[in-house]
C-alpha cells in the first residue's frame, strides 16, 4: 500500500537508539536479532547491529535503551474508523491516540460501517472511500498511520468502479458481506475486479456482527476467496470449529485473528494454522471500535493470550502484530531492517509481573509495559498512559 507520502522537512534527522537489551525483530523466520542499537535516518531505519560496528555519530536524537525491548510497532489489522478520532459507534473521542500508547503505529480499516448514515447507492459509496482515504492520510492522531477508504460492496458495481476507485487512490476493500453483496459468486467477481486494480480485499467471517450485519460461512468465505479471511474466529460469533479449519486447510489466504471475536476460536484457528506450518498467514486485528467497544490495549492483549493460552513464544506472537502483516497487507513497516519505516515500539517487564523477564511475562499472560512509541523515527509518546508502568523506561540522553 504506497500511499503518497507527505512532504518531509528539508532537515534528516538521525536517530540512534543504542543499549537495547532485546531486539525483536517482527521477522517470524528470525525473531530475535543479535543486536543492540538502530539507527534511523529521517523516517527510515539506516542500520541495525553491534553499537561497535555502526556509525552512530551526528545523532541528533540518541535514546538509552536501559537494556529493555524495542519491537517494530503493532499493525491492528482490522479497524473501524469513522470521523477523525471519533467513533460514533461507542461515541467516544480519542480512541486513535489511545491505540498508540496501547503500541500501535498503523493500523488498516476494514471499512468506515459505522458512519451515520453510510451511503449504499454506488457514486455514494466511491465518493465516502476517496473521501476516507483522504482525510485519514491527511489525519494521524500522535503519528498513527491510517489506512483508510475501504468501500463496502453493493450490488450494482461494475469493473469500472474498481477502476475508478483505484485511480483514485483506494488501495483495500472493507469487509466483504457487510454491504448487500452476501452471495459468493458475486463477490468472487467483484473481489476479482478489485485485485486486478490493485485494490486488497478482506471478507468477514461468522456470525453477524450487529443487527443489520449477516452470517458468512465457510462456503462463502472460500468461494468469494479475498486476500484476507477476515476474523477466522468472528466479530464476535465463530463459525463452528470444522469450517474454521476447513478455513485454514483449504485456502492459503491470510487469517486474521481478533480481540473482538472467539476468544477459543481464536485458539484454534492458530493451533491449526501451526499444525500446518503457515503461521506466516496468521496476523491480528482488533475489530474496533465495534459493539464490543475501544480496546486502546487490544494488541497488546491479543499477543498475550495467544502466547499464554496458545502456548507460543513470545517473540513469535509479537511477529504475527507486526512483520506477518506487514508481509501480507504490503505495508513497509512491521520488520526492523534497513529501509523499513522507522516506527517502534519499546517495552519491559510490567513492574511486579512474575515473569522473570519481558519475553517470560507475556507468555505467561501478563501485558508488556509499554515505556516509548517512536513513528517514522519521531517520538510520539513516552511511557504509555494505558499499560501497567514498564519495570525500567529508556532515556532520551540528548535531542
Ligand atoms: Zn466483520
């Protein structure tokens, strides 16, 4: 998704995080990197390794670690949003800025459903994605990046509104089954229409999400065959446990887990995904704002559950929130590489936690105290207001 970038003051800055006490790398074939400092030129990383073998000089920010954890920052997969930092459907102000200290740095939407009065006739529809795409570009509440204008289909559209939505900027499809096109041959068409011009698409999987919303089974998901199974373990109600493994075994498609699904279902789809040996197709969402609310720690959460009761390592779950996504939905963050955007997350032990470190916490089902959010190699918070306090918080020893 190479949306345009907005334009970058005339000065690179240089910063160097040096003193990392574990470097996670979001890369779920090496998750752990034998290093302890990067350094990001501008909104880019430059380099990462041994403080020795790097050129740290000219900083013009330089950040101590203190020996704590630095990940790529979390990728929500499945959003909701509406209007700026307001979601009408919770009416609450503030919820993107409230992600952030939850450690997310980009999140995708899933389509802009709760709008009040969300337009259904086609030209409505276009209209309502360029507009999303637009002001979500243009908007990034503490530096989150939205990818936003994800258009609902509805029956009536034609190819040439997939071209013209693509001209125009949309890059993903909202959840596929939440407009009036609930038939799979249809929206094999349309999903097919849209792939041809670029655009990414996601289906909802399961049960209704809300009055008005509808089921999407097994046999609809496959036929329709969109590039994300959207919540494999429903928003909230799962299909039944044979069709969520049929899901995993009979699609190679990416499958998307979520706090506001089946907790047990969520299990399952990764337990099966693992037998499989495709864990590299397993990212995770929230799906919020919805009826179940605002989770500003839904991430963070969804990686200790699967890491606790889903009994994977840590440094595996975090993987699944940041590079698999980034992999799956295109995106150029998510891995800490040189030329991938310079967006991290720093963390430690929660204070009082019984685990015996950061990595030991999580797995046995604590939440990681989040210290830093760093965005294109810009600091956006400190020590989060929403997680419990980080045991040891990094310094920022010159700017
Ligand atoms: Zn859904």
């Amino acid at each position: 998704m190479a949306h345009d970038e907005p334009s970058k003051s005339a000065v690179q800055t240089k910063l160097v995080i040096r003193n990392i006490g574990l470097l996670l790398s979001g890369d779920l074939t090496n998750p752990i990197l034998d290093a302890d400092t990067v350094v990001a030129i501008g909104d880019r990383i430059a380099a990462v390794g041994k403080e020795k073998d790097i050129d740290t000089s000219g900083a013009t920010v330089t950040i101590d670690a203190k020996c704590t954890a630095l990940a790529p920052g979390l990728i929500d997969s499945h959003v909701h949003p509406v209007c700026g930092d307001w979601t009408p459907r919770q009416n609450q102000l503030g919820w993107i800025d409230s992600y952030l200290h939850g450690g997310v740095t980009t999140m995708v939407s899933a389509g802009e459903v709760h709008t009040p009065g969300r337009p259904k006739d086609i030209v409505g529809l276009k209209a309502m994605a360029i507009f999303a795409q637009r002001v979500f570009q243009a908007f990034r509440p503490g530096g989150v990046k939205i990818y936003a204008g994800a258009p609902i289909l509805e029956h009536g559209m034609v190819e040439d509104d997939f071209k013209e939505l693509a001209a125009a900027g949309v890059k993903i499809l909202g959840e596929v089954g939440l407009g009036s096109v609930k038939d799979g041959k249809t929206a094999h068409q349309m999903v097919s229409w849209a792939r041809k011009y670029g655009i990414q698409s996601t289906i909802h999987t399961g049960g209704p999400s809300i009055p008005g919303s509808s089921l999407i089974d097994k046999d609809m998901v496959l036929e329709t065959d969109a590039d994300v199974i959207g919540h494999v373990n429903g928003g909230h109600t799962a299909l039944p446990d044979n069709q969520i493994t049929a899901l995993c075994e009979s699609s190679t498609r990416a499958l998307e887990i979520v706090h506001n699904g089946n907790e047990r279902a969520g299990l399952l789809a990764l337990r099966t995904a693992m037998e499989l040996k495709q864990l590299h197709r397993v990212i995770l969402g929230t799906d919020s704002p919805a009826g179940s609310g605002v989770q500003p720690l839904g991430m963070v959460r969804m990686i200790a559950l699967l890491s606790s009761l889903g009994e994977i390592p840590a440094e595996v779950a975090i993987c699944l929130a940041t590079g698999n996504t980034a992999k799956m939905r295109n995106l150029d963050c998510g891995l800490i590489a040189p030329g991938r955007e310079a967006s991290f997350v720093l963390m430690d032990k929660a204070q009082h936690s019984a685990g015996k470190n950061l990595l030991d916490s999580i797995q046995k089902g604590d939440l990681p105290g989040i210290s830093m959010i760093i965005i294109d190699g810009v600091i956006s918070a400190h020590r989060s207001r929403n997680t419990p306090p980080a045991t040891v918080v990094p310094e920022v020893v010159n700017r």
